[in-house]
C-alpha cells in the first residue's frame, strides 16, 4: 500500500477525480418538494425522499489543488501552503459559476478549516454566496468561520514530511488492514479522523436548522460523510471508499430531523473549460 491512504487529500494529485461528477440536486434549496407522483408511493418503499421546509442544506466543497497536493507534503498546519495557480482558477470558476445561477446566494453561514489551501478557497468563494437586493447590489460577503473539526485528517508528527520522508522514518501504514492504526505519532487514525468528522457535521446541521451552510473541506471529509451519513457497512469503523474526489467540487446534504440525505457528490461542472483543455 502506499504511504497516503486514499481519502487523504494532500496526496491526491490535480488529475485525481472520476469525472464531473454526479451533480443532481447540488442546486436545490433545502426542503425540495418531491414531484406530486412520487408524493403518493407509501413511505416505507418510497425512493425519493419528500423533502421538508424546515430541512437544512450542507454543502461540502473541496478545496482547490494545493501546493501540497503537487509537491507531496502531508499538508497539516505545517505543510499546507494554502492553493496553486490551478487551484485558484478552479475555485474562481466554481465562483463565477455560483454568481452566474444563484444556487448558494444566500447562504446562511460560512465555514471551512483551518488549513490554508481551505480558507483560500472559502475567501474566493464568499462573493458568490450573497444574494442580491431588489436594486442588484449584494453585501458584505460573509468571513469563513474556521472549525478544526473540518480539517483533513490530522497528520501529527508526519505534518509537513514529504511522502518518501514519511515512510523513511514511519515504515509501512496499511488502513486497509487496521483503520485503528494512528498515521503518526500524535496523529489521527483513518477510523477515528471519520468519527470526528460526523460529530462535527451533526453538530452544524444542529446549529443551523432550516438553513443553508456551505462548508469548505477536503477530500477525505467528503469521503467520511459518506462513510458516516449513507449506509455503508462499516463505515464508522474504518471502511474505505478510496474516491475521486475533484478539486472545487461540490458534494451536497440535506438534514431533515436526523435524517441525511445525499442529493449531490462531486459536482464540477463548472471544470468541463479546464478538461476540454487538457
């Protein structure tokens, strides 16, 4: 296995994802009404959830490429640099995506990690989530608030070691094997870091009923909302799913009285001018 588990965003490179994505849903408000045929299948064997007024809506976005993801730094506090050139642009596009559909304007709050390459890419994002007024102007955008319990899995003593470094001085890691196992001293396990992810989405998703909140994280928090918030065997006690995660994508929730309710993973849209590119 190689030193970087799948999931742990700073090894995965600025070609890493499965294509754009499936973003059904990623633009609709909280609480969508399901269409009136779906309305009168009975609830027990229904396969589109009804939706709710009162619902709240979390939108994952991950970062840009990072300066860690191109150079193979485990990017903790130490080792993250914060976006590349590509990584701005991609998140830039996302922006001016969002500003030309008004899908997020309005948004009820702003959060992202601690992490550079995360901050960066919620402060770009900000201006495109401020709906206008009756005269076409917009305030303020919102300042990210910055949560810990967002971050990419915590590297401890590994944080700002290349990979080569890494296995050098900390052998073989096999998540696969023992999701238990911590990746460094002082640094998280694959099984702990998804646990401390869901507890810190339930804990948005409690302080902001009814409201749409935009999040922006990593790779591997997308990948442990799935792991926690779909039915996935094992999945709070280390399954892996080892996805494509795009940069600047959008992976989209609704909460509605403790139920979550995936309507969109990895949207990236707005990147089809990019890989027409390439």
């Amino acid at each position: 296995m190689t030193p970087a588990p799948g999931g742990f965003d700073s090894l995965a490179g600025a070609g890493a994802g499965a294509g754009a994505g499936a973003g059904a849903g990623a633009g609709q408000r909280a609480g969508a009404a399901a269409s009136p045929s779906d309305a009168t299948v009975p609830a027990g064997i229904r396969t589109t959830g009804a939706g709710s007024s009162g619902a709240t809506r979390i939108v994952l976005v991950r970062h840009g490429e990072a300066v860690c993801n191109v150079t193979g730094v485990c990017g903790g506090v130490l080792g993250c640099t914060g976006l590349t050139d590509l990584g701005r642009r991609q998140v830039s596009l996302l922006r001016d995506r969002l500003v030309l559909t008004g899908e997020l304007a309005g948004a009820d709050a702003l959060y992202a990690s601690v992490l550079p390459r995360a901050v960066e890419t919620a402060e770009l994002l900000a201006p495109a989530l401020v709906a206008a007024d009756a005269d076409g102007d917009r305030a303020k955008p919102p300042r990210p608030v910055l949560d810990c319990g967002l971050c990419e899995l915590h590297p401890g003593e590994a944080d700002g070691l290349t990979w080569a470094q890494f296995s050098e001085r900390f052998g073989t890691l096999d998540w696969d094997a023992d999701p238990h196992q911590p990746i460094a001293p002082g640094g998280e396990s694959w099984a702990g870091f998804v646990n401390r992810v869901a507890g810190t989405l339930d804990d948005l998703a409690a302080g902001h009923p009814g409201q749409l909140v935009v999040v922006a994280c990593h790779a591997g928090v997308v990948e442990a909302s799935l792991l926690a918030k779909v039915p996935v065997a094992g999945g709070l006690d280390g399954a892996r799913l080892q996805l494509g995660t795009r940069h600047s994508s959008l992976t989209t929730w609704e909460v509605d009285e403790g139920h979550w309710r995936l309507l969109g993973y990895n949207d990236a849209s707005h990147m089809a001018v990019v890989d027409m590119a390439v």
